[in-house]
C-alpha cells in the first residue's frame, strides 16, 4: 500500500496545514501548484519555499491557460473587494472565483496521483469561509471522488481507488492555525493576500487578509507575517 | 436559453462529426483542443483547418503541461503498437492511455462554458471502439454531468444546468462515418493516426489507423486520407 500523496500547494495558509497533516499521517508528499495567471505571483513563490521547508518528495508547479477564457478577478482587472464584512463575503459567490478552478486543479492532481500510483490526494477547500465558491462544498468534493473511482486505469482494474482528503473541511480558520501551530506551521512562509503591494506585503482589507487576521485574533495568536 | 455549446476538437475523425452534429442542431460552436505533447502534432494543424472551414465562433488551443508526469506512450517514448486484431485492442487499457486525459479536458470544457455562459458541452467518446479507455464509458461522462451541475456558479445560482453531449457513444466507427458523410464532414481534414511520418502521413498499422480503416470498409466508402 503506497503511502504517497498529492498534496495540492497554492501556497496560501490552509495548504500549508493540510501539507502538515499529510505528513503528520506519514505520506510521502508530491506538492502540485497551479500558475494560472493570478495577480498575486507571490504566492508561488511562497508554494516552493513551503515545499522545501517541509521536505517534500516532488513539487511541480503547472502553468495552466485559463487567461484564455477571462472573467476573473484573480485573473484579470476587476477590482478586488476591501473591507467587506463576513455577511458580505458569503451571501454572493465572490468576484475573486475562478471558472471551475478546483475541478481543474483535482483533474491534474488525478493524472499526478495515477502516475505516481498514489491513490491519497489532499485539498484544503473549507466550506465554513469560503462558503460562496461552489467547488468548495462537501458535495462537489464527494462527486469529484465519485469521478476519480470511474476515471483511471486503477479503477478499471481494481485497484487502489482515489481518495480526496479534505481535513480542513468543517473547521473554521482559528482551528486550522491551531491544528498547524500545533504541526509546526511556520504561518511566516504562507501568503493570503489577494491583492498584495509590489515587494509581496499583504494588504490587511482584502477579504482573504480579513479571514486570515480574524482566524489569527480567534486563535488567540499573532499572524508572524509583515502587512502594508 | 443560449444556443452556445462547446465543442471538444482533437482534430479526429470522431470529432469533426461532433463538431458536425451540433451544427446540425444549430449551436454556435466554441472549439477547443489541448496541446498535451502528443507525438502527432498533425492533429493540432487538422484542428485548426476543420475549425475555420466548419466556421466556429472561436478556437482555443490550451497548453496542458503533462509531460511534466510522463507515462503515456502518446507523450513519450514507447512504442506505438501496430497491426493488432480487435481483441488484443478491447482487452486491455491501450498503452496510448493519457492519464486523466478526459478529466482534465472535460475541466476546461467546463471552464469555458462558464465563462460563455453555456450549459451544452460536446465531446466525442465511444463506448464500442474505445472500450479500454477508462475515462470514454458512459458512467464516467454521467459522473461529470453530476460534478459539473455542483462544480459551477450557475449551478448555485439555480441557471442552466450543464448537460454532457455525447452523440457516439454507441455508434460503431461506421456509423460515426455515415452520419458525418450525410453531414457533409470533409474526413480528408481529418487525423487518426498515432505514429505518422515527418510530413503527416497516416501509418494505416497503428490501432487508430486500422479503426478508421476497417470503419470507412465496413460503411461502404472511402478514406480520403493518404496512406504512407
């Protein structure tokens, strides 16, 4: 039984934790990271100085075309939202979504996962704060595993089938850095901001900055990182 | 109710009939075909001349980085089979398998059909000549629909529900041919081949050439593609 795992890194504070988790449950981790045009490039950085920091077997990062398509705060020049209160952030699905972004990022943690016969694979949706993205749900989560177990050769063979890992499902963001302070979480490495100053500084308002700064306060511990 | 759909183009014979078909049915048609390494560039070429001659609103082609995995024969170096009977194709999965070849397309299908506000995907999967594919039965293109109806904003905000068109599933190749003749597809644009030679010419050994082949035999007609 392999004890690998692919570990989907965005770089951001909540793959860092489900990074610590999975090796906390001794796999072997293979880090995947997605370039898709996001504004805020630091974060990638962020995703390989987290991989090596926390010695991971591979990390590959992709570089995939969704800039093609458009539509997307993330991606394009919408102005991304400051200041908004948590009603506001989860009564409307957010400007910053990203079309069918996690269905794209688990079909390239599938093809990684069949090649390197793995059949563990950990995504650090959360469906307490983000619950305005639809592909963050328990729901969409279950139909992907569902698709995985019909999707590959070890499925047809009878093999190994997929399993999505999705540990921060229910917690909210205080109990994710407490479950990561308590597995060493270095928090200093892990960038949030969606709209971060021209040095990589986050910026305090955006929505992601707000979740991050509450969690911290909620948790009763101090963000190690450095804003505007 | 838009008539928009998508329309996934490899440059093949199986999909230059989709993309007839919903034509037919007067869809305006947004191709899109993946760049993903394969050997057989020539297809790439193909599916640009069968997009401008069958007058689509737009094409993408996408860069999809899976060489970066490896383990497919049509991305690296084993060698193509050739001169297989039909039982030594259907039992087993081909070695041209691409991991979550299927997924990862259908993903970005689904991306674009968010953003051009579409429901209707086509996508050209058969379940006769096909069998070994994992990702090519009708159980997987079922599980997608179910993951695509969860995955996206419409799908929270109760608008148009995506529906997977799969027109061939349970045509024989033959079939597939009469219908496109009586569509009026042009299978000289066409290519099947998974080992041409340097100028593009189709093997007529491979598994994918003696498919086409015996199909255009069995409907009574024949391939106007050159042979080496």
């Amino acid at each position: 039984m392999s004890k690998n795992a692919i570990v989907l890194l965005s770089g951001g504070l909540d793959s860092a934790t489900i990074l610590a988790i999975a090796k906390s449950k001794n796999y072997d981790v293979f880090a995947i990271s997605f370039d898709y045009g996001q504004r805020h490039k630091v974060e990638l950085s962020q995703a390989k100085t987290i991989a090596q920091h926390m010695a991971v077997v591979e990390h590959h990062i992709i570089n995939i075309d969704l800039r093609q398509f458009g539509d997307s705060a993330l991606t394009d020049s919408i102005e991304v939202p400051s200041h908004r209160n948590e009603e506001e952030m989860s009564s409307c699905i957010p400007v910053t979504y990203v079309p069918a972004r996690n269905t794209i990022f688990l079909s390239y943690a599938l093809a990684y996962a069949e090649v390197k016969q793995c059949s563990n694979i950990f995504i650090g949706v959360n469906a307490i704060d983000y619950s305005g993205y639809p592909d963050c749900r328990p729901e969409f989560i279950a139909a992907f595993e569902k698709l995985a177990k019909l999707a590959t050769k070890a499925s047809v063979e009878g093999s190994d089938k997929i399993k999505i890992h999705t540990p921060l499902m229910h917690m909210t963001k205080a109990e994710i850095i407490k479950k990561g302070l308590s597995l060493g979480v270095n928090y200093e490495l892990t960038h949030s901001c969606y709209s971060p100053n021209k040095i990589g500084l986050a910026c305090g308002i955006c929505d992601s900055c707000l979740l991050r700064l509450k969690g911290f306060e909620k948790a009763g511990e101090k963000d190690p990182l450095k804003y505007v």
